[in-house]
C-alpha cells in the first residue's frame, strides 16, 4: 500500500513538473501586450501601424511568448531594456505569423552588441594552410541556440524598413532554415512537392542572382545572397517582407514560393512604389540553379 503511495504521489509530481511550463507560458499569454510595448513596437517598426488588427493580436502573443522563453544578454557594455527586446522580438516574430510554430523552439539565447562585432575566422588555403582571422560581422545565427546581433542595426533595419537591409529578419530567418535539420535554403515545407516547387525556383532565382553579383547588375535581392542557397533564403526574406512590391513584380515565382511559405503578403502594409524601381533583373526561366534545396 505504501509503495502505491509513493508510486501516486511520484507520478504526480511528475505530471505536475511536466506541465508548469505550459501552465506559466498560458498565463503570460492571457494577460494583454502592455500598451508601453504596444508603443514600441508602433515607433520602432512602421509596418506594425499598417497591420490588420488580428495580425497585430497574434503578434502580441508570440511577442510575448518570444519575450518569456529567450534570454537576452548585452554585450560589449550593451544595456537591454524594453525597446531592445520588444524591437528585435516584434521583428523576429513577424516570420512567424498565421504560421503554426513553437517560436523558434532552438533558439535559447539573443546576444546584442552595441555595433558591428568582431568574431574569429580559421580560413584554408588551397594548400591546407590555416590561418586566424577576425571578420566584422552586423549579426550571426548559430546552431548552439543563440543568435547576435547588433543593436544599431537592428534599430536603422526597422525604422528604414524599405530599404531591406534588415539584420532581424536576415538571422531568424536563418534559424528558421535551421529547423529542417540544417542550414541549407530549404524550411520545412512539410511535402514533396512543395520542396520540388521550391527548389526549382529557388535554385534558378539563386543562379541568377550570382550573374547580377558577378557582372554587378542591380538587383531586388542583395548580393550577398549569391553566396549560398542558406544565404539566398535569408536574403529573399528580407526582401519579401521589406521590398513585396519589388519582388513580386521582378520575381513574381519566387514571391509567390515565400508568400505561400510565410503566409502573409507585406504588400498589405505598405503602398506600392510611387516610381518605377531601377532596371532590375527579374526571373529567368530555364536557367541552371547552382544550390540544391532538398
């Protein structure tokens, strides 16, 4: 009787343990975003004042989880207070909204230096040397649960949202690529077709914009992005979200393979041009790509 007992009170303690978190997340998530945030978020992120009102009631829920579940640490004499943490969470959650998603459930810690931070680099040369290098770097996603990132940038990507360059949205989208098993430009997409589909257009869009880097053509999408198909990703979401009206008119395939993905459409919350943009190159059809997205 007594081993019964013991067996009961065990087992309940278990199940209580087990439960707590989801018990304390759920009443951080009953209670509404204060409004200081709510301000924030509207004088540091133009595009949250264009928001349908349920996108903004969903993104004050995953703000708020974002805000519960990560650590943030400053670095460098870095201070975090509410606008650090509520300018890099409302901007990193936006990649998540109508989305099903456990909030980027790797990613543990957010490290935030006042500007551009130095971090060491071995490189090889061809015959196998290496050597110690430091690379200056505006923001990095690694693979250990943690991201860094550079307040100046992240502050001057979010309030010149169209001029996308914005570091927030470059490394999250980088741990969401990460979520598939590995950091390759493909997502979890969930079915085969869907990552045939996104893989022919990906890789031709992606062989096409290491022409525009090499021969320096102008173009919707940084360069930066011909580096690799990870980086391609990561720089196509920057301009899905900050240049919609661009990349739908320039890549309308690879617009509609990221709206289909992220589900929502930025052109919503922004007006179109008022000028033609510059003699971009837009989608090729047939070309080679050069990355794999599997």
């Amino acid at each position: 009787m007594e081993a019964l007992i013991w067996t009961a009170v065990t087992a309940a303690a278990l199940f209580a343990a087990w439960r707590l978190p989801a018990w304390r997340l759920g009443k951080v998530l009953r209670q509404p975003l204060p409004q200081a945030h709510c301000d924030i978020l509207q004088a540091n992120i133009p595009v949250y004042r264009h928001m349908a009102p349920e996108l903004k009631q969903q993104l004050h829920r995953l703000v708020q989880q974002f805000l519960y579940q990560k650590k943030f640490v400053g670095c460098a004499g870095q201070e975090i207070d509410d606008e650090v943490r509520l300018t890099i969470a409302g901007q990193a959650c936006m990649l998540l909204l109508n989305r099903h998603s456990r909030v980027y459930p790797g990613l543990e810690t957010v490290l935030v230096y006042p500007s551009a931070f130095m971090v060491p680099r071995k490189q090889v040369d061809e015959a196998g040397v290496v050597t110690e290098a430091r690379q200056d770097l505006l923001g990095e996603s690694w693979g250990d649960g943690r991201v860094v990132l550079s307040w100046d940038h992240v502050l001057h990507g979010a309030r010149h949202w169209n001029e996308g360059q914005n570091v927030v949205l470059h490394e999250f989208a980088h741990q969401l690529d990460s979520e598939s098993g590995s950091n390759n430009g493909a997502p979890w997409l969930g079915d085969r077709a869907r990552y045939r589909r996104w893989s022919e257009v990906l890789s031709r869009d992606f062989a096409n914009l290491r022409v525009d880097a090499l021969y320096r053509q102008q173009s919707v999408l940084d360069h930066y992005g011909a580096s690799s198909p990870a980086e391609f990703f990561a720089v196509a979401t920057e301009a899905f979200f900050a240049k919609p009206w661009d990349m739908a008119e320039r890549h309308p395939q690879l617009f509609e393979e990221f709206h289909g993905y992220y589900r929502v459409d930025p052109r919503e919350w922004q007006a179109p041009p008022e000028r033609e943009p510059a003699h971009y190159h837009g989608d090729v059809h047939g070309g080679q790509g050069y990355g794999q997205w599997q």
